[in-house]
C-alpha cells in the first residue's frame, strides 16, 4: 500500500478499518489473532501448551500475536498453520474481539476468527504445543483458561427454541455467500471515466475498489482502503466528500454466487493527479481515460453499461441502481 501524500490526499489518518492502528489509539500494547475452527462434527480444534512453555497444560485455540503490517485473517491462518499445519480451512466470521492484560502482563486485544474445516487433514504440531484434540464443546478439557471456554460455548451454544436458528459459526458455512464490493470511481475534468486495466486480461479495465473484508466498517471504508492500495490516492471515509454513486446487484451465474456492490464518487482528477496515479504492477498496468463514446469500443458491453450508469450518476448527482 502506497503510503506517501498524493495532491488528492487529505492529511494522512488511521483509517477506521485498522483494528490494528484502533488498538495503538487505545493504548493497547499487543495484538493477538486465535480461530475457533470446526469440523462438519460440530468439534473445536484445541492445542495443549508443551512442558517447558509458558502456561505448560493449557488446552487454548490456535493463534498468537499479529505482525506488523498484518492484517488480522492473515495473522489468525498464518498462527493456524505454524502451529497445526491446517491451511486448507473456510474463514467464516469475525467473532469481535476483547481486552485483557496477558500473562507478561501487556495490555492485549484477542481477535477471533471463526474458521471451518470441510474436508479431514493431518495436524502437524509446532514444538510449542504437544498434543491436539477435536473436542464437542460441551466436552471441552482442564486446564483451559475460562475466557476461551466462555468464547467456544457462546459461539456453538445449542440453539434455543426458535425454529431454523442456529449459533454464528455453525450458521454461515450453510447459507449462500453473498459477497460486497466498495469502489471509487474518478473521472477528470473533462468527464472521461478514469479506469485501471487490470494485469489479467479477463478482468479488462476496472475502478479502483475490492470486497469488503470481515474488519471493514463499511462498504465506504473498503473502497477507500482499496483506493489507496491500487493508486496510492488517500481518501477520508467520508460520505460527504465520497458520496454513493451506485448500488450494484449482481446475479448469481456460472456457479457464482449474488455479489452487491458499491460506487462512490472521488470526484474529478487533474491531469497531474491522473499522471500521478502510482499502480500496483500485481493488480493493474496502466491507467485509461475513456469517454462515453469510447467506453463501448474499449470495454466489453456488460462493464460499459455499468460505467455507463455511474458517468451519467456523476453528472446528474442521482445514485443509480443496477441489476445486470
């Protein structure tokens, strides 16, 4: 992620969507990343600290702290892997996340990500940790410390008397994914639209934006997050200054499921501020201006009506609705 001012820029900022930079601003001293991963038998996976470790005897979940510049999915499936060898795992949810002071006595923040294992796969442990066991949680073993117990039980507790309801983690691998996007689409001052062409060519020419991801606030905060990773334009997540040009509903097709996004507007770029677009090489290799006529030669007909929709959203100043 480009990180140097660009003349779009307003003055640098933690962006809302870092829960990392949110707990520096707290205080907070440490970061920590665990998964609460199941098995289609509706059992937890839990690790036993080895002798000679910290806390030796303690059944505890996966993880350990966050690096620097990691986000928190990747910190939790990187812990996962160096202590239990799992990598082929479903994140399904953000379980939120809680103080306490550690056993060094730091002021940690403990994120938990809830994670599904679909298929059997050996563990292989690190020499942190001497024995695994897939446990029903109601069946969860001694020593283990009680906030974790507390998290493994709210989180596959038996649901109540309400027909079809069923606890977060068991829940969502069941239902079909419909996953966000948030985008900021520019155009320059004479009303072209400003697109990225992307490094695969089927992909073609795009806006700057992504899917939301499990700690984005707001569909806002992931368009401006993905903004500043693809052109190195930094943004405040404000809807005054960035206002929705777009909602987009995608159909499922192709085995694909529904997919809804969202375009909001960066306003119109100078010629200097488009020249001074810094790329990702990994995700785009140039930068093209097209103008309504030129977006039906350049583009395929499918993301020329789109773009289409969103210029005449810009002129008019009416967010527009699309279902293709």
């Amino acid at each position: 992620m480009t990180t140097d001012a660009h003349p779009l820029s307003a003055p640098m900022f933690h962006p809302l969507s870092d829960p990392l930079a949110r707990a520096r601003a707290d205080g907070v001293e440490r970061t920590t990343a665990g998964v609460l991963l199941t098995d289609p038998a509706g059992r937890v996976l839990l690790l036993r600290r080895a002798p000679g470790t910290l806390q030796a005897g303690l059944w505890e979940l996966p993880g350990g702290g966050t690096e620097p510049g990691e986000e928190l999915v990747a910190a939790a499936l990187r812990e996962l892997d160096e202590e239990s060898g799992l990598t082929r795992v479903r994140v399904t949810a953000h379980l939120g996340s809680a103080d306490r002071t550690d056993s060094r006595g730091a002021r940690t923040r403990a994120h938990v990500i809830a994670a599904h294992l679909d298929h059997p796969q050996e563990v292989r442990l690190s020499p942190e940790h001497d024995q695994h066991a897939w446990v029903l949680p109601a069946d969860l073993p001694e020593p283990i410390a009680a906030h974790e117990a507390d998290l493994i039980r709210r989180h596959t507790a038996p649901p109540p008397a309400l027909p079809g309801h069923r606890p977060l983690p068991a829940y969502l691998p069941t239902i079909p994914a419909a996953p966000m996007w948030g985008s900021v689409f520019f155009t320059t001052e004479d009303g072209r639209a400003v697109l990225l062409r992307a490094t695969d060519p089927a992909k073609g020419l795009q806006w700057a934006g992504g899917d939301v991801e499990f700690t984005d606030p707001s569909p806002l905060h992931t368009a401006v997050r993905e903004c500043a990773e693809e052109t190195g334009i930094l943004l405040p997540p404000d809807p005054d200054r960035l206002p929705l040009l777009a909602t987009v509903f995608e159909r499922p097709a192709g085995g694909w499921p529904a997919k809804v996004g969202f375009a909001f507007h960066g306003g119109a770029l100078t010629p200097a501020q488009v020249a001074g677009i810094r790329l990702d090489p990994a995700e785009h290799t140039e930068v093209v201006l097209l103008s309504r006529d030129e977006l039906a030669a350049h583009t395929d007909p499918r993301r020329a009506q789109l773009t289409l929709a969103v210029l005449d959203a810009a002129r008019t100043g009416v967010p527009a609705y699309v279902v293709r």
